[in-house]
C-alpha cells in the first residue's frame, strides 16, 4: 500500500512487528487502536501479541476470515464474486485489481449512479458529502502503485487468521452496521461470542462507511475510556 515496501511472507502477527516499531519511533510507552474494515484482524493480533502496549482496541466494520460460510452467505453478487476469485482462483486475482483502477477514469456523475446503485442508503449519504469521490479516486491512486502486492494483501484474510480469537484476552469493542454490504453483520456476530472480552455495537440503518463517519463520537469514547 502506498510507497510501503513488499514482504513477500508478511501475516497478520508479523505485522504487529511494525506497529511496536512505529510506537518506539514516536516514543509511546502505551497507545489505543483502531481497526476499520480490513484493518479488524490487525488490530486483533495487536490485542493478542501486545496487550501490555495497549491502553483501549476498537474495530469498525470489521472484517474476519472472509471466506468462511458467514461470510459467503450473506454477500451481495459483486462481493461474492471477488472473494471467491481471491480464494479459488488468485491468478486472476491482479487482473481483477487493474480493472478497479479504471475507477479512476470514470466522470464523477457515472461514480455517483455507480455507488448509488450499490451501497446502502446510509452509506451513500455519507459517500455524497466531503468531496469523497476525490479522495476515493487518490485513494486508489496510493493502493495500486503495486497490484500484486495488493493482491498478496487481498488474500490475506481468506486463509487462516493464524491465532485464536479464544486467545486473546484483552478487551475489544465492535461496531457494525446491520445494513454493511461490505462486511455482513454475521461476520462480527461470529467473531465476538469466541473474543473473551469482547462486546459488540450495532446500528440497524447503517452501512459499511456511515458507522465510522456518523457514530465516531462514541467510537472516539470507547478508544479513550
């Protein structure tokens, strides 16, 4: 992602290894965490590997293993379709990937029927404001510098996390909006009852976007609790 350099053999407990690096760098004896979507089993291995670092852990709707039947179950078509070729057919994987960076190309009127026809309501409304179109398109200009490390991070989450959520015993909040289409409410409601001290929020009439963006106030408290 970004400028970042590729670890070819890089899991989601060595990259806890980063983030101790990054927290030494800027002097932070204890610091809290934040997952949003894909960043959920990075803040999990956070919560198991450095719990002595950690003041609080937030995850906002937020991935798991997405290949596993409540994941698949509940997904859209288009969502369906891409983590099954991530899972079962990763060639095709970058080219999947280039087609998305044509999103850059698009006029912003075709973005906006695309994403209206797509996300849930609370989510486009969210999507509408801000200018979010610019920052999606720089977005995607910083993510695929490098497809095939993208694709190596896509697949990630579709193998085995490589630890046990009944191993980690540090506390950890969930926030989720029923209506995701992204990540299905099922996916945290698996998740949560196997985390020990984990507890879960939702919203009804939110997306995958409107959680993060219209409920961050009470996120913000349970970061600094």
């Amino acid at each position: 992602m970004g400028r970042s350099d590729v670890h070819k053999n890089r899991t989601f407990l060595t990259w806890t290894q980063d983030t101790l690096a990054l927290a030494d760098h800027l002097k932070l004896d204890k610091f809290a965490i934040l997952g949003y979507s894909g960043g959920a089993p990075y803040t999990l291995a956070c919560a198991l590997k450095m719990p002595e670092r950690l003041t609080s852990a937030v995850i906002v709707s937020g991935a798991g293993q997405m290949n596993q039947p409540e994941v698949k179950n509940n997904l859209d078509l288009k969502h369906r379709i891409f983590w099954n070729v991530a899972d079962k057919f990763p060639v095709l994987l970058p080219l999947m990937l280039n087609r998305m960076r044509k999103y850059r190309e698009m006029p912003d009127e075709d973005i906006m029927v695309r994403v209206e026809k797509n996300m849930p309501k609370a989510d486009f409304e969210i999507f509408k404001q801000n200018d979010r179109i610019t920052l999606s398109k720089k977005g995607i200009d910083e993510t695929f510098r490098d497809v095939k490390g993208v694709a190596m991070d896509v697949r990630l989450p579709i193998r085995p996390l490589g630890f046990n959520l009944g191993d980690i015993g540090f506390p950890i909040t969930f926030f989720h909006g029923k209506q995701d289409n992204t990540v299905p409410i099922e996916v945290v409601e698996w998740m949560v009852p196997r985390i020990p001290k984990a507890k879960l929020v939702t919203y009804p009439y939110d997306g995958h976007m409107s959680v993060l963006c219209g409920h961050f106030d009470k996120i913000a408290k349970a970061l600094n609790h």
